[in-house]
C-alpha cells in the first residue's frame, strides 16, 4: 500500500500509519489471534464497496442499486460453503456472511436460537474460552445462564467427562464449544455426542483454529455440529470480520438475529475481502501454510521445553503455545514488557488453575501463523526461543536488552510483511 493520498491530507494518521509499518516489519509477531492478510484482501477493504448501503439479504434488499452487492455477497457465501462445508452434506448448510466479528457472530447464535435465561455451557475464559462463551462481564454471561467447563488438572486438557457430567445435571439448551487460548485440538465429535445425550444445540466456534481447518490440519466441526461461527482474520488470514454457518432448519432465525436482530447495513467492503480470502484459501498454497502453521508451533514448543519453559498441556497441536512461567518467577505482565522492548509481540494470558489476577497472570500466549505467513520455519522458530529465554533472563539489563532487539530486527527484516512496500 502506497498511502499517497493520506500523506498529503491527513499526515498525522500517515505518521501513525507508517510507525506501525515499521514495528510490524522490524518485530516479530507472536500473538496467536493476529496474521497479516495480503493486498488483494486489502485491496477489498479500501474499496468503494465501502459506499453502499444494503440492509437486507441478497434479493432480499431494503434499498436500490443492489446487483453488484448481491454478486458479491452470493458469491462469498458460495466460497464460504465450498471451503468449510463437504459437497455432499452441503445442502444441509446454510451461511450468513455479514457478522461484523467474531463476538457478533456469537452473539447473534445466542440470539437466534436462545430465550433469554437460557441454560447454555462453554468453556471459562481462564481455562482457554472466549468472553461471549458466558463470561460475566459479557452480553453473553448477563443474558444467558451459563455453567461453565474446563481443562482437566493432570494433562490440562479439555474435561470431556465433566463436560458430559455437567450437561447430564443440567441439561442446557447449547453446548458451545472452542476456544481462544487452548493449544490442543478440540473433538468435536464428542462434543456433539454429549450434545445430542441431552438434546441440546452444538455450536462450534471455531474463530483460532478455521485456517488450520480449511488448510487441513485440524480436524472439521462440519460434521458434528449444528452450527459453526468464525472470525474470517486469525489463522483464516482475511479481513476482520465474522461468518455463521448453520443448519438450514436455522436459517431464517439466524439470519433475522443477525439483522435486523443486531446489526444494521452489512460493511459490503469486508464482505468482498471474505470473499477474496475464502478464494486464496481454496488455493494450493493454503494448505502449506497451514501445515507450516503446525510443524512451527511442534518445533517451537519442542525447543522452549528445551530451554526450560514449562508449557500448559506440555506442547502443542495447532498454532497456539500457553507458556506457564510459574517456575520462572516472572509474571507474564513483565514478560510481555519485557518482550516488547526487544521487539517481539506476545500476550500475557492466564493458565488453567493459575493463582494470579488476569491482568498479572502467570502465562504468556503464543502464536505460529504470523510468522509463518512472513515465511519463517522451523530453524527461524528455534532462533526466536533463544530470543525469547535470552530476554528473559535480562529483564533488568537494558543494554543486553537493545542487543536482542537489533538480533530481532536482523531476522525479522528476512521476510516481507505482505502489504508493507
Ligand atoms: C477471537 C475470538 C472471538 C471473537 O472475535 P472478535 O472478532 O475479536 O470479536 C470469538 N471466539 C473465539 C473463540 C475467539 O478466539
């Protein structure tokens, strides 16, 4: 991207704009819900697709001058459809293409399917969940009765028996499964056994994982599942933005929470930057890169423990590490700092069964897909755990602290930032 225009008329964000482009070339990006999306998705989000309005479904418009707008909006549904859903099973299918984001898209599932006071299960936010999984200071948590579930204590890894023990006691109406900061693959399969044992609706949020699940490597809710939500901007790489799949008998109801449920016009030019992106995931190339995602995190994890890093459920499947630094007596707030300083970009998460605050806790949570989108392999990702441990161990020593940063800088500068001239 050139910016021409907005460096002549507006140089205060043009400065801002091109501080950015500088951390994000010369750092390394490890947070696991961030990626970079390639020109042609950002060439649809710049686009005057921008300046329309069209409430409504396609052919199903409140407003004129909707041809274009329905080709783009049937034609990001289809690829959509044709990514995620197999030929055979997809006339059960149904998708709605215009959540603004990820916790919309939850939202408007609730809305849809649910009455208020409803009885619903997904996983805590301190055990890997996400906010609108039931967290008390989300919509989701006020409106609906959430129970929550967990990891198990041994392997750290999801309780499908007390998930099932829950859902025999009080019989909810949904089972949500996914989750934010989880490291392992999720059965969805099960999920859905313990869902159908009790009558209720599954739905599968698969918003971290849906780059790993249309490249491949982890495996489909499709499936197992009644419904499926998404953010199209992780591990899926497009614009920021969300998609609900669901069974056609939810169609109309899905559709109506979405609008006039919750939103108002859709945000057309995001929709044609899905399209592009479901359409560069259907190509060759994407499967690689999810593959890389993984074979990353596998010698990322293998290394860290290396070097003495215990990590929450001792490794890794898909894009996601959950370091716990308990045995390092940092808190992950100052590592996160501390890895600022030097460049690379981590968040600092709670783990199961940590003892600190959520805005002190005791882990940070890392990610593969970024850097892999910038091309880097598995001997990059044993350069960055040295990195890492060595900024670490330097916390209070500044000058050790600017070495690491230009040793970043020196690898990071190896591999383009797509979008970054
Ligand atoms: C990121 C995420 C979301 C929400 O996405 P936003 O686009 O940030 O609203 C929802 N669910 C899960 C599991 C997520 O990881």
């Amino acid at each position: 991207m050139q910016y021409t225009q907005i460096k002549k008329t507006d140089p205060q964000i043009y400065q801002i704009i091109k501080a950015e482009e500088k951390r994000q070339r010369e750092g390394l990006e490890l947070i696991p819900s961030e990626n970079y999306t390639s020109d042609a998705v950002m060439e649809a989000m710049g686009s005057i697709l921008t300046n329309k309005y069209s409430e409504g479904y396609p052919r199903k418009r409140y407003y004129g001058g909707q041809k274009n707008i329905d080709a783009m909006e049937e034609l990001a549904q289809r690829r959509a459809l044709d990514l995620f859903v197999p030929q055979g099973s997809q006339k059960n299918w149904h998708i709605n293409v215009q959540p603004l984001s990820g916790s919309p898209a939850n939202i408007a599932v609730l809305l849809a399917l649910l009455n208020f006071g409803d009885k619903v299960m997904g996983m805590s936010l301190d055990q890997g969940g996400h906010l609108t999984h039931g967290h008390p200071v989300n919509f989701s948590g006020k409106a609906y009765k959430f129970f929550q579930y967990g990891v198990r204590r041994d392997n750290q890894q999801i309780d499908y028996n007390e998930v099932e023990k829950i859902a025999f006691k009080i019989k909810p109406k949904m089972i949500i499964s996914g989750a934010t900061a989880y490291p392992r693959m999720i059965d969805f399969k099960r999920f859905n056994a313990i869902a159908k044992k009790v009558g209720a609706i599954h739905m599968a949020d698969i918003a971290h994982i849906a780059g790993l699940i249309a490249g491949g490597v982890h495996p489909s809710p499709f499936p197992f599942t009644d419904v499926v939500t998404t953010t199209t901007h992780k591990t899926l790489r497009g614009p920021r933005g969300g998609v609900i799949f669901c069974q056609k008998k939810y169609a109309s109801a899905i559709d109506r929470a979405v609008f006039p449920g919750l939103q108002g016009g859709p945000h057309d030019h995001i929709n044609a930057a899905k399209a592009v992106c479901f359409g560069e995931a259907q190509k060759a190339g994407f499967a690689k890169y999810a593959a890389q995602i993984v074979k990353n995190s596998k010698v990322f994890a293998k290394e860290l423990k290396k070097l003495g890093f215990s990590l929450v459920s001792d490794g890794s499947d898909n894009h996601l590490i959950l370091i716990d630094l308990s045995n390092f007596e940092i808190t992950g707030k100052i590592a996160q700092e501390t890895l600022d300083k030097v460049g690379i970009t981590v968040n600092k998460n709670t783990v199961p069964f940590g003892k600190r605050s959520p805005f002190d806790p005791s882990g940070i949570r890392l990610g593969t897909a970024a850097c892999t989108t910038r091309g880097m392999k598995e001997n990059d990702f044993a350069m960055i755990t040295d990195l890492i441990k060595n900024a670490l161990s330097n916390i209070c020593n500044e000058k050790k602290l600017i070495k690491i940063k230009q040793q970043v800088k020196k690898l990071a500068l190896k591999f383009p930032v797509p979008g970054i001239k």
